[in-house]
C-alpha cells in the first residue's frame, strides 16, 4: 500500500506522524511519499522539500512567496499524479492542500482525504461544498463535524482530538518545575499570550495590564507564562513590562525533554490560567485548568468576522460540552478591566468549568482508541 501525505504546518506534522504511526500498526507493508516535518520524518517519510517552505500565515506573509508556493503546488500535485499512490491525505493547511487535491483530481481519480475538517460551523459554511469537489473523505477532530461534511458530499469520520493523547503531567514533575522556578507553594496564574507574533504583540500588553489588576486583589498568586519558542525573544520583551515577579519558561533554555516537562507541570500545576483563543484551551481542559478566553482583533476584521459569525463562542470548550462556562472576551470585550473580573470570578468558582472540561475530554475521545489509529482505520475502511 502507498500513500502520500502533505503537511505544512507543526501541528499537521504531528497529526501526520500519528497517523503514520497508526497505518504502519494496521498495514505493516504501507510506503510513505509527500512533504512533512520530524513527527512524520521519524515515521520512515522522506520528505520532497521542507515542509517549513509551507508555514506561512497571512496575506502580507504570503504575497512575496506566492510564485514560490504556486510552483511547489505544481510540482506536488505532479508528484502525486506520477506515482499514483492508493490515497493522497491532506493535512490541514487548506491554502495549500486544497489547491494541490484540485490539480490531482482534475488530472486523475486517486483517492483524496483532508485531515481537520474546516470549520464551516463558525463561518463560511460554503467552504463544504468547494471542498466537496476536490476531497472524498475527511477526518474530524470534533464530534460535531461529520453531518456538516456528509451534507456537503463527502465521506466523513470523527476519530478523536490529539490532545486526548497528550501524557498529563505526575505531582512529581508539577513539584520538580515548582522548584525549579523558585514558586514555591504559591498558586500559579498561567497566561498564554499566542505563538505568533501578531498574536503576541496584540494581547501581550492588554494580558499583562490584565495581570496587573487581577495581582491587586490576589498578591500571593504568582504569574507564569510558558514562550513558544519562535516568538519566545517578544515574549520575555512584553512580559518585562508586566508586574515584577512574572516567570518566562522559554523552551530555548533547556532540551526538549525538559523543555516538554516544564510546560505539561505549568498547565497542571497552575489553578487559573489566561489565554489566547485556540486550541490551547483544549490543552488546559485536558490538564483540568480553569480559564478565561481573550482575543482581539483590528476594528474592521472584528466587524466583519462577528457578522459572519454563526456561533455565539470561539471557545473549543464550550463548543463541545455544550455549555457556555468558560469566558470569552473578544474584540470590544478584550479589555484589561473585563480580562481582570472574569478571572476573578473563575478564580472564586471553577467547579463549573472543572464538569465542562470533564465532558470534553470523553466526547473527544479521552479513553478510546489512540486518535492516529483511529484515523488510520478510518482511512483504510474507506478505501
């Protein structure tokens, strides 16, 4: 069995390792062809070109690399074609997997799957349809997905979120990372201002004016703020503006392992955590840590996204459970002052949002069969 894969960003690598992983357990003759990162390397891929020639995000960032990135489409699709694999999978990074399955549809009938459905139950449902043509199947990380993508044509699976799989830090390694930042006994407050730059330089400020008040009514609690580590230099430069005392854990610092340990032990270990909208909400649901949600956007970009909205949260938790207990402030509501009472308030009661994560976690699939494996059984029964 051969199959190509394409991944262009770290969190597709990662879904495309797991998923190798799982095809590898099930159909152990399989051969791997396409472009990903270590995660997918380390499962016996080659990859056809650095899959960080696809990381890119935004128009600004996009526009001096758009002949690039078109002739890279080209020469993957190409690809593809000439070595007419059982099943091209895409994963995520639709700017650049969609156009790829659309020249290699046009020019053949090979079998196409899109891992992470789009998320058409926020904004632009038409996207299904304009997917339908080019994708088969697809490969849903949440359980809400499949009638969306059924709906549009395509098959459809949901095989569980990744971040069930993820190892949660012991009492031993929450108390090593204590020690090892001087925190003593002190409860921890986790704010998580982005992993991009954009993100950073817009939330940072309002996060750390936010930490200053939410400090005045709780002086013993103590701030940590685990740095991705490509904008870790701009978050160690904005949290030095923050109120005295705040702990950077910069990944840069200590090897990976290490480095791996002392994120899992912060998301554990703190009682209350601020963030950044995304997945990253998942991550503290799994770890069982109380949150607020902030975001922001420019004034236009907000206008336009609210009226195109079709959903009331951008919070994944509250999507899943159902429920609306986790905060959310975006756009106008992104203040320092609404930051500051909403995490008051958690602070005071979190058992609601303690059951809410608790739910998530099992309809994410908490306790089932690995994510990759699943996924992989998906792909094999639909072929």
């Amino acid at each position: 069995m051969r199959v190509f894969l394409l991944a262009g960003e770290p969190s597709g690598d990662r879904l495309g390792g797991a998923l190798m992983a799982g095809l590898r357990q099930l159909r152990p003759e399989v051969t791997f062809d396409g472009i990903g990162g270590a995660m997918m390397q380390a499962q016996g891929l080659e990859s056809r070109f650095p899959m960080e020639e696809l990381s890119v995000m935004g128009l600004m960032e996009v526009l001096p690399r758009y002949f690039d990135l078109k002739r890279r489409i080209a020469e993957t699709a190409q690809a593809v074609i000439e070595t007419k694999p059982d099943v091209l999978i895409t994963i995520d990074s639709p700017d650049f997997s969609l156009r790829v399955a659309k020249l290699v549809k046009e020019a053949s009938d090979i079998r196409t799957v899109h891992y992470v459905a789009p998320t058409v139950w926020a904004w632009r449902p038409g996207r299904a349809e304009k997917m339908a043509r080019v994708i088969d199947h697809v490969l849903a990380l949440f359980p809400f997905e499949p009638p969306y993508m059924e709906a549009a044509g395509m098959d459809c699976d949901f095989v569980g979120h990744p971040v069930v799989g993820e190892p949660q830090a012991s009492a031993e390694e929450v108390a090593a990372m204590r020690a090892a930042f001087g925190l003593g006994e002190a409860p921890v407050l986790l704010v998580l201002p982005g992993s991009r730059r954009g993100e950073v330089e817009r939330l940072a400020p309002v996060f750390g004016e936010a930490v200053r008040l939410f400090l005045q009514g709780h002086p013993q609690m103590r701030v940590v703020v685990p740095a991705a580590a490509p904008v870790a230099d701009l978050v160690r430069a904005k949290v030095d503006e923050w109120p005295e005392g705040c702990v950077v854990i910069d990944p840069r610092d200590f090897d990976a392992a290490t480095a791996a340990a002392y994120k899992r032990a912060a998301f554990r270990g703190a009682g209350l955590a601020l963030a950044a909208s995304g997945t990253v909400s998942l991550e503290l649901a799994a770890a069982e840590t109380p949150m607020v949600i902030g975001y922001n956007f420019n004034w236009l970009t907000f206008r336009i996204m609210k009226r195109m909205a079709l959903i009331d949260t951008v919070t994944l938790v509250n999507l899943v459970s159902d429920t609306r207990v986790v905060p959310d402030c975006v756009g106008p509501d992104c203040r320092a002052d609404v930051l500051a009472a909403r995490l008051g308030e958690v602070w005071a009661t979190p058992e609601a949002q303690r059951e809410a994560m608790q739910v998530t976690m099992q309809r994410l699939g908490l306790g089932g069969e690995a994510p990759g494996l699943r996924a992989a059984r998906a792909v094999l029964d639909r072929l």
